[in-house]
C-alpha cells in the first residue's frame, strides 16, 4: 500500500483509533468533514473517504459478528439452564424470558394443549400487559399458533391483521388487540412418539413485537434451536415428575412390588445420565470444543464409532470409541438425505443398515448427519443421548457457519475489487488480505462457477468451503462465483478441483454448475490473470456445451492451447500427434510427413502422392497406419481441426517431423 500523504495520515490514523474503540457511525463520518474542513487536496480527501467507507463496513461487520455471538452465547446458557431445572414451571418461565431475550422482541409466550378440554390455552408469557391475552385460549387449529401445531414447522408474519394463511377468530383478535401485537413468530416443540415415526407437537413457542418487523432466517432458526432445548427440557421434567410420582405410590406398596420398584430407579437412573452427557456435551461447547470434540465424547458415551457428515455426504468427523481418529469414506448423498429427512420427519433418531443417524437441524435447513456405527438396537437412554448430541452438534455448526459467512464476506469484497481493479493499487490490496489474514501471494487454485440459479451458488459456495476438507474463500463477481481454494503441498490438479467443485456445487443448488479452474498462482497480478483464463474457459464451456462440468483450459484441447495464459504448445502436440511421433523415431517412418501431406492435398491422394513423390499405395499404407495409431475418428471434422492445428505447430516448434 502507498504510504499516505502528510495531510491525510492523522486523520487516517483518528479513523484506526475511532474503530478500536467502537465509536459510533456518526464519529467515524465526522472525520471526513474534518479532512475538508482542514481544506486537504482533492487526491487526500479521496483517500480519506475512501478508508472513512471501509471503516464504516468493517465496523457494521464487526457489530453484526458480536450480535450473532451474544446470541449464540444465551443460547448456549439456556442450554445449560434447561439442563439444570426439575420443576416444570421453573423451565417453562426460564424458555420464555429467553426466547424474549434472543430475539430481542416486546413480550413472548408458550401454548400447551390442554388434553381434558381439547384446546390450547395461554401457560406462561413474559412481557404481557394484557389480562385478555393472558387468559386467552385456542380451539385446535385456530390463529398461527393453529397453522404451526397442524404443519410441525416454523411460520412468522409481520403483519398479524393482516394475514390471511390462517384461520382468524373473534377471540384470538381481540387478544392480540388489546396486547398491541403485529408482527408474530412461531415454533413448534417437537418430540419423537415412541412407535408411530411421526413428530408429536407439545406446544408452541412464540416471539412478538408491537410493530412490523421481518423475522431473518438467522433468528427463526434461533429460536427453532432454543424449541428443540425446550421440548427436550419438557419431556424431561414431565418423566422426573412421573418418576417421583411413581416412586411415591410405590413406597407404600408391598414386597411384591419391589422388582417394579427397582426397574422405574433403573429408569430414573438411566434419565440422570443422559442429563449428565448433555450437560457434559453443553459445557463442551462454551469451553470452545469443535466438532470433533462432540463425536469423540459421544462415541465414548456410546462405546461405538461416530461419523459426522455434511448435507453432500462428506466425512466433517470420524473417531472411534476411545477417541482416536477413524478414516471414514464419503458417504452416499442420496442414501444420506433420505435417511436424515426421515429423521426429520419423525424427530428421532432412525436405525438403517446396520447403523443410527440422526438429522442435524437448523429450523428446517438439514446442516449434517451424526451417524453411529452400531448394528444393535440403543435403549431409550442412549437413544436420547445420541438425539440431544445432535442438538449440541447443530448449535455448534450454526455458529460456525455464522462467523465463517462474516469473514468470508469481508474477505469476498477484497477478491471482487482485486478482480475487477487489479492494477488501481496492487501493493494496497496485498496489505488488506495481509489485514484480513488472506496472504496473496500463496498460490492458490482459481475457480469459477455459473449456474442458471444464481441466487443460491453464493450461499452453496460458502457451504462447500466450511463444511469440509476445502478451505479458502469466495466472492460473488460479474455474475459468476469465484472460489479461491488452498492449495499448499500436493493439492488437485485444477480441472480435478473444478470437476469435484461443479459435483458438490451442483448437489447443494439442485441443479447444474458449471466450473472453470485454473492455477496455481499466486500474486495480485497473477490471480487477475488466472480470473481472465478461467472467465475464457467458462464461456469455451458454454460454447462447447459443457454445461454442468468441470475443466481446465489444459483439458479443452486446440481451444486450451488458444485460450490458455501459457500456451502449453509442445504439450498439446504431443498430446495429439505422440503416437506418430514415436512411431517415426523408432522406426524411421514418415508418418507426420504423410498425414501434413494428405491434409495439405486436401485429402486428394493423387496430390499428396506427387507432393511426397511415393505411389499412391504407399500413401494408402500409411494412412492405414495412421488410423491403427490414432484411431479410426482421426479424419472427423473435429479430430482433423485438431490434428491440422498440431501439424502446423509442430512444423513451426522445430521444423521437424520427431520431437
């Protein structure tokens, strides 16, 4: 970067000391007014306004990670509350004043059905001023909460008056009037049944505001989380209290009751274990452990191997029981999403195949799968262990993915401005990736990647690099998505890396994508011009039909040669002519010479006769040979484009017939 002028470098520097210190927007704006004021040159107040921009991106940047951290942190809290509550108002109370407090929202509150009445009533809200609302009650199926109990699935509106997705009542609008309530978002609680395989609703979490608001989807899935925690924290209460009850009835019940005795202790037992692994896996989490940390400490639970594998079937964990690492193969995407939507679905944990798999959600967004190597059955116990450890796994892939969207963001701006400006000011650009913790001049393979949904390859991109093997970064750029992969040591060539990228970017948009690598390399200027191979390679592509694959310019054969930045010319002809070179060394033949005569002729063996002064059986003889050598499409169109291009290359190399 150039250093900065005299006159613009302490207000440079105010605006370096005003972001450390979180100053507000409004004083980091201020400094550009103070660059005019000082009456600097136009060139200074440029750049003044220029480093004002970025701090201002940085700073909302910044803000936003914070935010998602403070959430995710309560979450993680609620979790370990949850864990610890017995009484089942206590843990009612302490799911909605939480559910207040992540969102941030005027008042929350929980519906449970009541089973004698066979309706919905109004348990526990938390910032409510209305009686009316307090004491309302809900025929089944009736209002948003009705729609979410009937579907299993979240549903938010901004605008409770006014919308028309569910059954409006006299009663629930009055309720809603009086509370002042607009925009309303809900959850279900879900638990697994014991044999049915379907979902059971237990109750339904809601957040509100007294004014419109649109609920992200960042917060819907939030909330889903903290419902998961709660239906879980529910069922828990409900069965100690059910235990306590029975064990109450039983102590004044003769000898003969003594073996139900001891099987409903054994029961109660096996219920404080699965408490203490989901307290031990909660605290895992806030003292900073990763995933594999949640695999190795289940698989020992369970004394059995774990996997972990994202939504594309690619291994993200695999340890065995004593917490050493376990090589574990890609597994079959389609095998793997049908398994985990019936998980899904049925809200538990699904035995297929010799094995357990449990659906790893956020809200509806399947975010892995944990799968558990064990042929035999698990008893209730373990199986509830196994089902609250994929709860744990999937806060902790949300706030992965939160805080790897927010660094790739910033650090997709930096790729979108080094490819679209690269020459404006190259050493400035290496100081921001240096800043940013991206160092440019490590060689790195380029890819691009188009697709007819456009919308959602920007999204799928980050996916593929954080939720495996692959790192790097990516940026959104003139329509397309480029990708700038690692690759230190012995990597994948890059139309192996562009073929692997198109398969796995193709599964997570559900549609075709289509990827063009090149590289290594490595600089500001180097990765501008690999970008400009790789944007001639993709439109080759499209040309040529290729849509959906992946290649490099290496693989597009004359067109590669063309259109590559290295002209690999002695390459590409012995990738076309090898066979007859070898042939002529070896046996002193004049194979090349024939075939360039034969085309010079325009295919006339009567011409390339008299051109190489032989009969014309002796040119047939060769051509037969060619064939044998080349295969019998050597006189195709294409085939003999290509061919005549190598030909001409390989006379103006050297002017010889052999290498």
């Amino acid at each position: 970067m150039s250093e900065p002028s005299p006159a613009a470098a302490p207000l440079l520097a105010r605006l370096l000391d005003l972001l450390a210190d979180d100053a507000p927007a409004e004083a980091l704006g201020a400094v550009t007014s103070e660059a005019r004021a000082a009456g600097v040159s136009p060139a200074e107040l440029a750049e003044v306004e220029r480093a004002a921009a970025t701090a201002l991106r940085i700073r909302g940047a910044l803000r936003q990670h914070r935010r998602r951290e403070l959430q995710l942190t309560a979450l993680f809290d609620t979790a370990g509350d949850l864990a610890a509550s017995r009484d089942l108002d206590d843990v009612l109370k302490a799911i909605v004043r939480r559910a207040r407090m992540l969102l941030g929202t005027d008042t929350a509150y929980l519906t449970l059905p009541d089973e004698e009445a066979g309706d919905t009533y109004m348990r526990v809200t938390d910032g409510s001023v209305s009686v009316l609302f307090q004491r309302l009650r809900l025929e089944l199926g009736e209002g948003l909460g009705g729609l979410v109990a009937q579907t299993a699935s979240p549903y938010a509106t901004p605008d409770y008056r006014t919308d028309d997705r569910f059954r409006h009542t006299r009663n629930i609008n009055a309720g809603v009037l009086d509370e002042g309530l607009v925009a309303i978002l809900g959850v279900p609680l879900l638990l697994g049944s014991s044999r049915g395989g379907t979902g059971k609703v237990i109750g339904v979490l809601f957040a509100a505001d007294r004014a419109a608001r649109v609920f992200s989807p960042d917060e819907v899935a939030l909330l889903c989380s903290l419902a998961a925690h709660a239906a879980i924290a529910i069922d828990t209460a409900r069965a100690l209290d059910d235990t306590r009850t029975a064990l109450a009835e039983l102590a004044g019940a003769n000898a003969e009751l003594a073996e139900a005795n001891a099987a409903v202790r054994a029961h109660s037992a096996a219920m404080q274990r699965a408490e203490e692994a989901h307290d031990r896996l909660t605290d895992l989490v806030l003292r900073g452990g990763d995933v594999r940390d949640v695999a190795a400490s289940v698989a020992g639970l369970l004394d059995s191997p774990l996997t972990i594998h994202d939504p594309g079937g690619r291994p993200l964990a695999a340890v065995r029981p004593d917490g050493s690492g376990l090589a574990a193969d890609s597994m079959d995407a389609g095998w793997l999403a049908a398994t985990a939507e019936e998980s899904r679905h049925g809200a538990r944990a699904v035995h297929r195949d010799g094995r357990w798999i449990c659906a790893v959600l956020a809200g509806q967004e399947l975010l892995a799968g944990l799968v558990l190597h064990r042929p035999g059955r698990l008893d209730d116990s373990d199986r509830r262990l196994f089902e609250r450890a994929a709860v744990v796994t999937g806060l902790l892939l949300l706030l992965r993915r939160t805080v790897a969207e927010t660094e790739n963001r910033i650090r997709g701006e930096l790729i979108s401005d080094l490819l679209g400006d690269p020459e404006r000011d190259p050493a400035g650009l290496a100081e921001r990736g240096r800043r940013l913790g991206i160092d440019l001049d490590r060689p790195r393979l380029l890819l691009v990647a188009e697709a007819a949904a456009r919308e959602k390859l920007g999204g799928a991109a980050m996916r593929y690099l954080f939720g495996g093997d692959i790192h790097g970064v990516s940026a959104e750029h003139a329509g397309t998505v480029v990708l700038l992969i690692d690759c230190d040591g012995e990597g994948l060539p890059a139309g192996a890396a562009a073929r692997a990228a198109a398969a796995q970017l193709g599964h997570l948009v559900q549609a075709p994508v289509t990827v063009a690598g090149t590289g290594p390399a490595g600089g500001v200027r180097e990765l501008a011009a690999a970008y400009a191979e790789a944007a001639r390679c993709l439109r080759a592509m499209r040309v040529l039909g290729r849509e959906g694959e992946g290649a490099c310019v290496d693989e597009l054969g004359f067109l590669g040669v063309v259109l590559g930045n290295a002209k690999d010319v002695e390459g590409f002809v012995t990738s076309v002519l090898g066979p007859l070179l070898r042939y002529d060394e070896r046996r002193g033949t004049h194979l090349v010479r024939t075939l360039r005569a034969y085309f010079g002729a325009g295919g006339s063996l009567i011409r390339a006769k008299d051109e190489l002064h032989v009969h014309v059986n002796t040119v047939v003889q060769r051509l037969d040979r060619i064939q044998v050598l080349l295969g019998r499409d050597w006189n195709e169109p294409d085939r003999a484009l290509e061919l005549q291009l190598a030909l001409r290359l390989n006379l103006l190399s050297d002017g010889r017939d052999a290498p």
